[in-house]
C-alpha cells in the first residue's frame, strides 16, 4: 500500500463511510477499514485510509485502547495526521468518548494543539460561538437532543467537551476563523499561553471548515465530523500532497444476487423511507417480542423473504417509533432490548446473503455495525453517492462472492433513498 497522506479513526461504521465518501468526492483514493487492518490484509494504493470502530457506545477506557491502536496503524503506514472522526451532533455523555480519545491522542503525540469541531454546513450542522446548532436550532432544541443512547442537553461544546476532559477547552470564534489561517493559529499560540490546548473552532459556511483544515493540517491530531475531514482533504491538496486527478473511478463489476434492505434505525427519516417503499416493494415489519422471546423468529423471516427475493429486493424492518421502543424495554426489563435487536439483524443479513443477496442496504448506525462485523468484512472501497454522507462501498479481502452494501446513518437520506440506492447497485 502506498504512503498515506490523511488518516482516520472514526467512532462507528456509518460515519466512517459518511466520511469516507467526502474524502473520496473531494479526490483523494480512499479505503475504509472495519477494525484495525490484520498484518496480511492487502489494501489498495490510497492516500486516505478511515479505520471505522465501534467504539462510540464503548466504555472510554475501551474506546481509547482501540483509538489508539488504530492510531498507531495509520501512523505506521505514514500517515502525518489523523483526525478523530465524531458524530455531527457531537453525541458523547460527559464521561465520554470524546474527550478521553481526542486527549489520548494528543498525550501520544507530544500535547500538540487539537482543533474540534463537529460542524458540517452540507448536512446544516453549524457551530457559532462555540454552540452546535442544527439547522436553524441549537441542537439542545433540536429533535436531536434526544438520542436514545447520548442525549445532548447543552448546545454549548466548549462546556460539553470539558466536562469529559482533564484539560480546559478554549473556543476560536467566527471573527478569528473568518480572518483566517494566520489568525487561527495566533489564536491558538495564545489559548497555550493560558494552558489551554483543545479548542472549540466556529465554522458556518464551507470556506471556514478550509480554513480550519490549513491549520488542523499543521498539528498532528484534529477531532471532527466529516465536515472537518473535507477542510483536511482540501488542505492536502491545495499544498501539493495529494494529486486528485490521479484518482479515478474504482472499476467495479455487476454483481448480480439478489437484493435486501435491512432497517434498525428508529430516526423519522428511516420511517420514512420505509413509508415511501411500502406497497411498492415487499416490506415486513419484525415482531419485536417474538424477536426477543422465540430463538426460532429467524427462521420464519428469513422462509418469509426467500421466495420473494427471486423477484425483486424486499425490506425488513426493526425500526419502530420512541414511544413503541420505550414499551418494548418496559415489557423487556431484563434484557438489553437494543443489542438483541441488532444481534437478530445480524443474524438476518447473514442468513440473506448466504441466500443469495449480494446488494444489500443496511439503515441504522448500530445495526449497520453488528451487519458488518457478522459478515466479516474488513474493508470496503468507495463507490458512487448516493445521498450526502452515503457511498455505495464494495467489500474487499472478504472470501466469497462479490458484495455491494449502503451503510446509511439514520437520519441520512430522503424519502427516495432506498430505490436511489438500488438502482445504483447494480
């Protein structure tokens, strides 16, 4: 594999590929990763390598054990900076991971100045005086304030970050990064003259996310959401380290198969593209108790599924809305209703693709992450866009059969996503 420019670490699956995918647009080679590559996993030449973990949901401890590996990884491979690839709604509790990962690799990198942001204006992701905002909403106001695994309560980064970080956290506001690279990193001379050395960046517009990248580019450790590794991308090539028009389109063959559509996510978005689907494609929406109690679910979903996947794609659905899946846990109180859940999913698309599916389109980030890890797939390349955020990816050092998949965060997509992909994935 040829020296890399960028390196990522990203905290789950589906962000990987959101990240993936921007790096791709922009030009770079890119490959992502699904855990720490083995020693004889053969990659592709690639300027860019995002190593995707599940370490979002993790214990922190855990999750800077894992980051730190991957680290090690891309830096072996020459990579001279490596962000920290987060969610854009900076979902992370006050005892993490954000801070303990972001200030891991700074320890492991001689305390060098981390520059923050989750901002990404594509997807209305902003940050203004150092509050996240959600299209016009602070994210505290927002529908997103109540993820179901890291509520976000305070829009406030700054705050949020240094309740999970030993260090305190400065802020590089608009003005600052409106005036540019020369005053950004003036700004951050001076935050390390009071002992400060994490900095929240304001970004509202793609030229501010350019500008942080010039400077990010310097140090050798930034935290961001894919928003972030557009401004890294753009820096590398505006100073000669990478020559997009050496990028071309990875060839890739019709695979053919069958065609399913697995969906975990319980995000409106999810439902719905799922709505907009139904009636048109076979679409079955899983028993949740039955899921739970009966070992032998499996078996009548996957008997359901068979004969129709030799006429066209059908969908599967876990996804159910908050109300529903809080009464779930009420009548579950013993068992860990989610990662069930997303174990017999897994257990699903394993069961499909043996069946024969070979493009198969996977909503939810969590489920996504249990699909991927059952199939063993260790890295993917990077394809078409098929909504911002989600590429159609090819599983590569996989035995067996050519595989297409779409790994799609929640919220990700609109109402026509699942047929836009399917007809992408050929």
């Amino acid at each position: 594999m040829s020296k890399l420019v960028l390196g990522f670490v990203a905290d789950d699956y589906t962000g990987a590929s959101d990240l993936a995918n921007t790096l791709a647009k922009c030009g770079l080679r890119t490959v992502q990763t699904i855990g720490v590559p083995a020693a004889d996993l053969t990659l592709p030449a690639a300027d860019a390598v995002v190593v995707a973990l599940k370490s979002r949901a993790a214990p922190a401890a855990q999750a800077v054990e894992w980051s730190r590996a991957a680290d090690r990884w891309l830096r072996d491979h020459g990579a001279p900076h490596v962000m920290f690839k987060i969610c854009s709604t900076f979902d992370s509790t006050d005892s993490g991971n954000i801070g303990p990962v972001t200030e891991a690799l700074q320890d492991d990198h001689g305390g060098t100045s981390v520059l923050v942001t989750p901002a990404f204006p594509e997807t209305g992701r902003t940050v203004y005086l150092g509050h996240l905002f959600v299209g016009s909403d602070r994210l505290d106001e927002s529908p997103l304030k109540d993820h179901p695994l890291n509520p976000m309560r305070d829009s406030s980064l700054v705050r949020t970050l240094a309740r999970q970080s030993r260090r305190p956290v400065g802020l590089i506001p608009l003005p600052v990064v409106e005036a540019g690279p020369a005053a950004m990193s003036a700004r951050l001379e001076a935050l390390r003259g009071e002992g400060i050395s994490l900095a929240i960046a304001d970004a509202v517009f793609e030229r501010h996310l350019e500008a942080i990248g010039r400077v990010a580019l310097s140090h050798r450790v930034s935290t961001g959401a894919s928003g972030l590794g557009l401004g890294l991308a753009r820096a590398a090539i505006e100073g000669g380290r990478v020559d997009p028009r050496k990028r071309t389109a990875a060839a890739r063959s019709q695979v053919g198969g069958s065609a399913a559509i697995l969906a975990g996510s319980c995000s409106k978005a999810t439902l719905e593209q799922i709505a907009a689907v139904d009636g048109v494609i076979p679409v079955l929406s899983l028993d949740h108790d039955r899921l739970i109690a009966d070992r032998h679910e499996i078996d009548r979903v996957v008997a359901w599924a068979a004969p129709r996947l030799e006429s066209g794609p059908v969908l599967i659905a876990s996804s159910a809305d908050p109300a529903a899946v809080q009464a779930l846990k009420a009548r579950h109180p013993q068992c860990d209703v989610g990662s069930r859940i997303e174990q017999a999913m897994a257990d699903l698309a394993e069961r499909l693709v043996a069946a024969g599916v070979r493009r198969l389109i996977v909503a939810g980030g969590e489920t996504s992450g249990a699909v991927v890890d059952r199939l063993a797939v260790p890295a993917f390349l990077i394809h078409e866009e098929i909504a911002p955020g989600v590429p159609v990816v090819e599983a590569v050092g996989r035995t067996g059969p050519a595989l297409l998949m779409a790994l799609k965060s929640g919220n990700f997509g609109g109402p026509d996503f699942f047929p836009k992909a399917l007809s992408l994935m050929r």
